[in-house]
C-alpha cells in the first residue's frame, strides 16, 4: 500500500531553496533550462504582439511603447525588488534569482539572431508560450530561483502566509493586462491573457509545499 509523504520545511527557514537539497549543478543546469524556456516564451509573445503579466509583462508592454530593448528594460526594473529578495528570501535565493534575470536579458537579446517565424498562429502561441512560461517558472522556483519582480514578492507571500505564488501573480496580472487595454487591441489582449492564464495555471496546481519533495 502506497502512503502519502508530506514534507514540512524546517521551522524558522527563510530562503525557498531550503525545501529541496539540490547540488550546485542541478541548481546550474535548472536555472540554465528555466531560463531558456521563459526567454522562448517570451520571444513567441513579441512576435505576435502580445505580453504576459508579472514583471516580464511590464517590460514587454514597455518594449512597445518606448521601442527599448526587452531585455534592458526587464533587467533594470528587477533592479529594486533585490533588496527585498535578500533581506525576506536570503542571499543564495537572490543570486540564483540575479542570474536568472541576468540570462533572460542576455537571452533576448541573442534570440533574434536564432529563432525567426514565417507563421505563428496567434492562439497556437499564446498557449505555446504560456505553457513554456508555467514549465520554466516552476523549474526555477524549485530551485530556489525566480524570475524577480512580482515573482519575489509571490515567492516571499507564499513562504509567510501559504497563499499561492500562481494565485498571487493572477491578481497582479489583471491589473497589468487593465492597463495594457489601453494600449494594444482587444484581440491581442485576449490572446495574451489566454498564455497567462496558462501560466498561472500551471503554476498555482504544481508549486505547491504539501506535494513537491524533494529529498
């Protein structure tokens, strides 16, 4: 008969990391993996016009706007939300977090001069996207990783009061997508609230502390 193992993080712990005893290299090739599928997600959104929420949304939004490059903007927002990583999250937490913005950047900013599209159907990419978006967030949030902004705080909300980190960026994506109305064509808002959704989705059944083990 099979039983149900359920972990408890130890008491008083503060960084996420500390709920899963990965080595240096597991850590290294995750934030390597994770990154790589959020910076295509993102690629597939700015080639359909859309965005997505959290802070990566905010940049891609602004991308349009100011006609700045992607990965500077998302870079340099995620500038202040360090502070609260290292004083509410620890310091490892928020290096794993530092490097994985800093791949993002960098990644975007190759990824033009490796992936072209001739034809991406609009709500075969929203899907697409969301889906890779969710799978890469949950590789780097089990890593004690993030993708900072919004996703710190999500991450911090979680480890204090249980409240899910996908539920949380839900919230804060409505308010994004509100104002991105205001900007794009209801279509494309339409489009991109389908991948966030996605993404939420995937995030808010998986990245859960009564199921994830890892030991």
């Amino acid at each position: 008969m099979s039983k149900h193992i359920r972990s408890k993080p130890p008491e008083g712990h503060k960084e996420p990391h500390r709920q899963a005893h990965h080595a240096w290299y597991e850590d290294a090739i995750a934030i390597g993996i994770g990154t790589l599928m959020c910076s295509f997600s993102v690629a597939l959104l700015t080639k359909l016009g859309l965005i997505t929420g959290q802070t990566a949304g905010l940049g891609v939004l602004l991308s349009y706007i100011t006609a700045w490059e992607f990965g500077l903007i998302f870079f340099v927002l995620n500038i202040p939300f360090y502070l609260l990583a290292w004083f509410r999250l620890g310091p490892i937490f928020t290096l794993k977090t530092f490097l994985a913005v800093a791949f993002v950047s960098v990644l975007m900013e190759i990824m033009p001069e490796m992936v072209n599209f001739n034809h991406l159907n609009p709500w075969f990419g929203a899907v697409l996207s969301g889906s890779l978006a969710g799978s890469g967030l949950l590789i780097l949030f089990r890593h004690g990783a993030s993708l900072g902004g919004i996703g710190v705080l999500a991450l911090y909300i979680q480890e204090r009061t249980g409240f899910r980190a996908g539920w949380f960026q839900l919230t804060v994506d409505g308010v994004i997508f509100s104002i991105a109305l205001l900007v794009l064509d209801l279509p494309l808002v339409a489009f991109s609230l389908l991948g966030a959704l996605i993404t939420n989705l995937a995030i808010g059944m998986n990245h859960r502390k009564d199921r994830y083990i890892a030991r």
